[in-house]
C-alpha cells in the first residue's frame, strides 16, 4: 500500500510538471498565431504587441528553465526548497570569497562552484555535490549550515574522481532513534535483519565487527550496549557472549544473568576469560580451514557458524591494576587481545572494548587501530574525537542528547557519521528472561 502510494504520488508530481510545460509551449505558440492575426494592425500597434508577446516569450522560456533546473517534477515544495537552498548557498560562497575571478569585457565576475542537491524521496536526507573548483580557499570556511536550514551534514567527503565535495546531510527534525515499551518490538525490528547484522537507528545497521565504544558517563554507553546483547539474544543463530566488568557493575549482573560461566570481575579471573575465548578461536580456526577449501575469501557467516564476542566494560580500569603486574603478564595479556582483533574476522570472534576515553596510555594504540568500529557517544573533548577516529576528521557540529554520538565503521561509515541508539522503555533482566524463555 505504501510503494503505491508512492507512486501515485510521483504520477501525480510528473502529471503538473508536464501540465505546466505544455501550458508554456502553448502559451507561445498562441503568441505568435495572435501576432500572425493582427498584421493589419498599424505599425505601432505591431510593435506594442511583438513586444509584450517578448516579454511573454522569454518569461515563459526562464519559467520552464527554472522548473527544470530545480526538478519541479518532484513537486512544487521540492522546487521552492531546492532554489532557496541553491542560492543561500550562492550567497555563502560569495561571503566566504569561495569562488574562482574571472574577467570578461573588463569586468569581474565571481564564477561560483557548481552545486548538485539529490533529495531522498521522503526529503529525509539528501546528498549535496559542491564543486571543487581547485582554488587555495577552503570549503570548511563556507558557512554551510546557514543555508541548509533544517539539514545537518552528517559525513563529508571527496568524491572518488576528486570533482566534488560531497556532503551527506539529514533532516534533524525527523527522528532517527527507535523506540522500544517492550523487548518483542525489538526483536521484530531485529528480525528485519540477517542472523549477523545489528540495528543502531533508523538508518544505520551493520554487520559484527571488532569495536571501540566510548563515552563519559551518563552518554548512554551502557543502554547502547543492552541494545546491542538483546538484539543478539534475538536472533535465530546462538549468540556466545563473554562478559568482563572489573568495576563489577550492571554489566557484570547482566553477564551473570545470560551466561554465569563466562563472566568475570577479577582481573585474574577476566584473564582466564580471555585465554577460554582465545582456546575457542583455535578451535573454530581449525574448523573453518576445511570450509575454506570450497570458498577461499568466505567468513564464518557464510557457513552458519555461531558468533563468539567478547565484551570488555572499563577497559581503562582492567588496564590500570594490569600495568601494575609483570612484564610477562602484560605481555601475555596484550597477545591475547592481539591475536583476537587481528584474527577474529573471519572467524567470528570479536572483542568489543568499552570505556570512557581512548588515549594510547589505556588502549594501545596497534589495539585501537585494528578495531573497525568505532562509536564515541554523547559531548566528548577533542582529544577524545582524535583518539578515536585520528587527526584531521571532522566531526559534525551537533549537541549530541542521550545516546546519540558519531561512529565510523568499514563500508558505512569511512569518516565519523552521526548515529543514534535506541531507547528501551522496558526493564532489561525481564526482557532477558522473555528471551531465553522464547528460546529466542
């Protein structure tokens, strides 16, 4: 009902758009019969009337250039946006001094970028192409937001032939959080997905990768994550998950209430957790080589196998009492982190590590490079945004609320894209227990 809906809409859109193109046409050719059955007229008469028929003429032609221009097949409100947009953007680049000079008949004139605006059908996104008109000036001066007025630039990027500025940017009035009053809502929004790819809002979902989550307290890292472990719980493949909480917090009771057996508070007892989950991954490696032979570049997904991750909350604090510890020790630990962020992939074993800031003195840095997700949530400093993404990147300017923030993941996302976790208006053991009840 909805697609058709749809495209009636579009029907109908098309159907004005060529009314009032063959209404112009037929208003000049009216014209010029009119000025053919008045030459009997006297010459000034003549003349007064080749003129206004002029002026209808070429107001006319500018009419159906300036629909075409801004897609009045889309619609009327699609065109009237498109232009003002278009030319507050005009209006910035002249303000920025972002244009090449040019000089024709001793005149200067300012030769403006050219711009492209491809709206979603919904009007919810779009893509804004803005030439790269290889000048010494820099696009970040140009005051873009003012011109976007609702829109929001969510990634930016240079286009692959380097012609183009291309920025992706959302309507921020629309909502792109879920809402959840009760766990089987989410799982049907889970369902909608493979047995190895996760929601986080309305627009962003991906497949199970190694991944940094970080955010200061009270940025909703820990709903972030009961919105990832129920998803998982969800699905119609076992999930194998390990819990290691050294501050021995709600993770640590939500680990004990999904898998005792592979949960772990102690520092020795979260190292013991890792070398189980590292034997596991052995063990799968063996498996998959035989699969391998029939599908050399397949994952463990391809052949069904189960997901093993391994969640680690308050790395930072695991980190600081292990830095007390013998080198041996260390370096131990640091070869079973290792092997799992630079093996796992294909195997299925991913580690997840959760913490509050990201610099190299709590998250080695070969660590924190070989993880491709990375999430950081809520109002972070700048040094946190270079830690996590590197120097360089722009983060878009945004008062993130409560679970929201920018992530970066392979495919999706290869500079920091807005994101915005779901909202669980349930209690999460009872939604656990619904789970497992159900058998998922």
């Amino acid at each position: 009902m909805f697609k058709q809906s749809k495209v009636r809409t579009q029907r109908q859109q098309n159907t004005i758009f060529l009314f009032c193109a063959y209404s112009m046409l037929s208003l000049i050719s009216f014209s010029f019969k009119l000025i053919d059955s008045q030459l009997s007229l006297g010459v000034f008469e003549q003349v007064n009337l080749i003129v206004a028929m002029s002026i209808v003429v070429i107001f006319s032609i500018h009419l159906l250039t300036w629909l075409v221009r801004n897609k009045a097949h889309k619609g009327f409100r699609h065109a009237m946006y498109h232009y003002h947009v278009l030319l507050k953007l005009r209006k910035a680049f002249l303000d920025a001094g972002y244009y090449n000079k040019r000089v024709y008949f001793n005149i200067d004139i300012a030769d403006l970028p050219k711009i492209q605006l491809l709206f979603s059908n919904e009007y919810s996104k779009a893509k804004l192409l803005i030439e790269n008109i290889n000048i010494t000036k820099d696009i970040g001066e140009v005051n873009l937001s003012f011109a976007l007025n609702n829109f929001v630039v969510d990634r930016a990027y240079l286009s692959n032939n380097e012609l183009y500025y291309v920025f992706e940017i959302y309507n921020s009035n629309i909502n792109h959080q879920f809402k959840f009053e009760n766990v089987l809502e989410l799982k049907k929004q889970s369902s909608e997905l493979n047995d190895y790819t996760l929601f986080i809002d309305k627009f962003v979902s991906m497949p199970l990768y190694g991944t940094l989550l970080v955010g200061q307290t009270g940025s909703g890292k820990t709903y972030a994550l009961y919105s990832l472990i129920l998803q998982m719980l969800s699905k119609d493949v076992a999930y194998n998950i390990f819990f290691a909480d050294p501050k021995n917090s709600s993770l640590a009771v939500l680990g004990e209430h999904i898998s005792s057996e592979n949960t772990a508070t102690d520092i020795d007892e979260i190292i013991k957790l890792l070398q189980k989950f590292n034997e596991a991954m052995e063990a799968r490696k063996k498996d998959i080589k035989k699969d391998l032979r029939s599908k050399l570049e397949a994952t463990y997904a391809d052949f069904h196998y189960e997901p093993y991750v391994f969640i680690f909350d308050e790395f930072a604090s695991f980190q600081t009492v292990l830095q007390t510890m013998e080198k041996k020790k260390r370096d131990e630990v640091m070869k079973l982190l290792s092997q799992v962020v630079l093996q796992g992939r294909q195997l299925g074993f991913f580690i997840w590590i959760v913490m509050q800031k990201s610099d190299a003195t709590l998250l080695p840095t070969n660590l924190r490079e070989n993880l491709p997700v990375k999430f950081v949530l809520g109002n972070a400093e700048k040094q946190t945004y270079t830690t996590a993404f590197g120097v360089g990147v722009d983060i878009p300017e945004k008062d993130f609320s409560l679970g929201q923030g920018v992530f970066t993941s392979p495919i999706v996302a290869s500079t920091p894209k807005i994101c915005h976790f779901s909202y669980l208006d349930f209690d999460i053991l009872d939604a656990v227990n619904l789970l497992r009840k159900d058998g998922r």
